[in-house]
C-alpha cells in the first residue's frame, strides 16, 4: 500500500473523539486497571499521547525539515509522562483534543508537497527514516494505544466472564 496523508491524517483526526467517546465518563475501576506491574492505564496511556503531541510528532517533523538527516533528532523519553499525572481523564481528554487540533494545523502547514513526504531524517536509534515513515508511525502509534487501553479495560473482567474466556482473544493477549 502506497502511503496517503489523507488517510493518515484521518487516524489522527479521529483518535481524540475515539478516546472521548470510548473512555469518557467511565468509573475509577476501568480508568484505573492495568496488566500489571509497569504497565499502563488508560489515563497513562492518554498523557502518553499527549507527551507525544508536546515533544514527539510535530518537533520531530519540524527537526527533519530544517536539519535533514545531518544529525538525528531529540530521543523521546517514553515513560516521561508517568511523572505528571496531576489532570482528570475529563482533563486529558481536553488536553489532547486541543493539542492533536494544534499539531494537525501544523503539520497541514508544514507539509505542502509530496516531495516534502521524501526527505529525511535521522532517528537516534533506527538510523535514516522518511517523513512519510514518521507520520505513518504517528497514525499506526494512536492505533497501537487505543487497542492497548481496550486490552487493558477488557482484562478487568477476565477472570468474570468464566468460561468464555476462551473466545475472548482480548483477554487471552
């Protein structure tokens, strides 16, 4: 499959309602479980998302197109957001509808040509990558957490549904 910004933004526009509509207005006790020791739960999750619209997609792609893949860009501390957990879900949920707004106003500013989806930057890990590869990643990222908060949700009931965990492949995961 060849790579469209249109379908990609689509991800990016839909995610915030997804996570309002899917985890707005639930109780502490599906907000707040998770699969265990180190791992996240939705509210985490969220202010994962939004740490990542702050530092991650848009500063990353802003880097890429000034300083191309002469150096690579900033490291992205993935667990930094666990030290700020101050906001309501309600909170986050508004926080990262606001900042996704902002950065999805950037990044149709930013990039205004195909050749632009070509250049290249220099991740501090992975080595050379594309713009294209860097958005994509942004979409399949949002994906990635809104299966992972519906995995950790379902699993609070898991050992409640009985015997049908067996054809419940969420929990089994």
């Amino acid at each position: 499959m060849e790579f469209s910004l249109k379908e990609a933004m689509e991800i990016l526009e839909q995610t915030p309602a997804t996570l309002e509509s899917f985890v707005g207005g639930l109780s502490k006790g599906w907000l707040s479980c998770t699969e265990g020791e180190g791992t996240w739960n939705a509210k985490e999750v969220i202010s994962h998302l939004i740490e990542g619209e702050k530092v991650n997609w848009i500063p990353r792609l802003r880097f890429i197109l000034q300083e191309g893949n002469c150096k690579p860009f900033p490291a992205f501390d993935r667990y930094s957001h666990l030290n700020d957990e101050k906001n309501s879900m309600t909170e986050a949920l508004i926080a990262f509808k606001e900042i996704r707004k902002e950065n999805l106003r950037n990044l149709r500013e930013l990039i205004t040509t195909e050749a632009q989806l070509e250049l290249k930057g220099l991740h501090p890990e992975l080595g050379e990558v594309k713009v294209r590869e860097l958005i994509s990643t942004w979409a399949v990222h949002d994906l990635t957490h809104i299966n992972q908060i519906t995995r950790v949700i379902a699993k609070r009931y898991k050992k409640e549904v009985g015997p049908w965990k067996e054809y419940l492949g969420i929990i089994n995961r």
